[in-house]
C-alpha cells in the first residue's frame, strides 16, 4: 500500500505570493491533518479534515486554508507570504476521524525569499 | 506554553547499549501517547504509542513506559543500532481532539 504522497517536495516563493500545496492519504484513510515543522517551533499542528469538513483548527492566521475533497485528497494553501512562512509542511494520514495513530508524508519544503 | 516537553535535545548512546529517551507532559487530559522517528528529508515515522490505561508497551526492541502521576513518559531501545540514529519526537493527544502535541525532538546518535 503506497504511504502518504505530497506535492511538491519542494517550492520557492516570494514574499507576497500565495501557494497551494496537495497531499494524498494513505489508501482507505479518510481523515487529513497538517502540520508546520520550523526549527524554533517545533511540530505545530495547523488543521485537520474528515469527510471533506475542517474538525480542528490550530492557532496559525487565517492565511492558512485548506480542504478536503470527496476522494480524501487534500490542499493547503498559504495567502500573502511572509518570510516566517518558510517551513515543511507536513500531512498526516488517518483512517477516521478520532485515530490517535498518523502517518506522515515525506513533507513540502517551502522558502519564502 | 509547551504543553509536552523533550528536555534533552541530543542523546549519544554506544552501539549494542540501552537507549532511553525522556518526555515530560503538562496536559492532564491528554490520554494518548506516540513516538515518531525522523531522518532528515522525510517526514516523521510511527513507532509506538500507549493508552493512558497502560503503563507500559513493548514492539520488539522499543518499549514506551508511561507514569501518569509524574506525567512523563520515556522510551526505551534495547540494543541500540546504528540505524537508530535520527530525531525522535514524543506526541500526545487526547479524546475529541484529532491533533497530536509534539515536544521538541531528541537527536538520537549510535555511535559504532
């Protein structure tokens, strides 16, 4: 069964511009998350998805959106980027909505310049 | 406010010994516990988790220890392998809330 896939790996931006970046669950995975990885902060979870609907979000400006579609896929995407936007992006899958237990894609390394 | 906490953020342990690495926790409500493994360049791996209703599970060569009264939990490597050297995060959660709180991360090095 492939893992969880993301897209791109890697982007390069200007402050300003917005960007949307896609993720593709685990096969039979229906619930969503994603997560910013900064070297100062850490792990910082951003929202999660179940059944095409938000269930959760974390504490990042509304510059940050995202949704789900009805195949499970999901985009995140970031609106007038700042230079402390530059992260990777991760996107964890789970079978359903309440699993404690995610799978990981290998992440978007995004740089704002 | 870091409401999960790695204190130690590197840790060298000798090839064949035991690891232990060490995860504190504010949160009285989290009720579920992981830990992930990272290389550089990819994102972080399942390992191992435990429910709050147990204080201890084992998967072959990892062992997770939870002490709810102190809040802290650790892992445990036993023999320890050069391929075990990467970061490792602690995460919990707790019921109603899909999203995981990380700690910090350890750097775990194997040195042959």
């Amino acid at each position: 069964k492939a893992g969880v896939t993301q897209t791109p790996r890697y982007l390069i931006k200007t402050r300003g511009q917005q960007v949307t970046l896609s993720c593709s669950p685990i096969s039979g995975h229906r619930s969503v998350s994603w997560y910013q990885q900064t070297p100062g902060q850490g792990l910082q979870f951003l929202f999660e998805y179940f059944s095409e609907t938000q269930r959760n979000k974390g504490n990042f400006p509304g510059r940050f959106s995202g949704r789900q579609f009805s195949n499970s896929r999901s985009e995140m995407n970031v609106s007038t980027l700042e230079l402390g936007d530059s992260a990777l992006y991760l996107c964890a899958s789970s079978l359903s909505e309440g699993e404690y237990e995610q799978y990981f894609g290998p992440g978007t390394r995004l740089t704002v310049t | 406010d870091q409401q999960v906490k790695q204190n130690s953020p590197s840790l060298s342990v000798q090839e064949g010994r035991i690891s232990i690495l060490n995860c504190d926790y504010t949160n009285s409500m989290f009720d579920y516990f992981l830990w992930y493994k990272k290389y550089p360049a990819e994102g972080p791996t399942f390992l191992i988790s435990i429910s709050s209703i147990k204080d201890k599970n084992e998967d072959g060569r990892f062992t997770v220890f939870l002490n709810k009264s102190a809040k802290h939990l650790s892992l445990h490597i036993v023999p320890s392998q050069p391929g075990d050297s990467a970061v490792y995060f602690c995460a919990a959660s707790r019921s109603g809330a899909q999203k995981l709180v990380f700690g910090q991360g350890t750097r775990l090095t194997i040195n042959p």
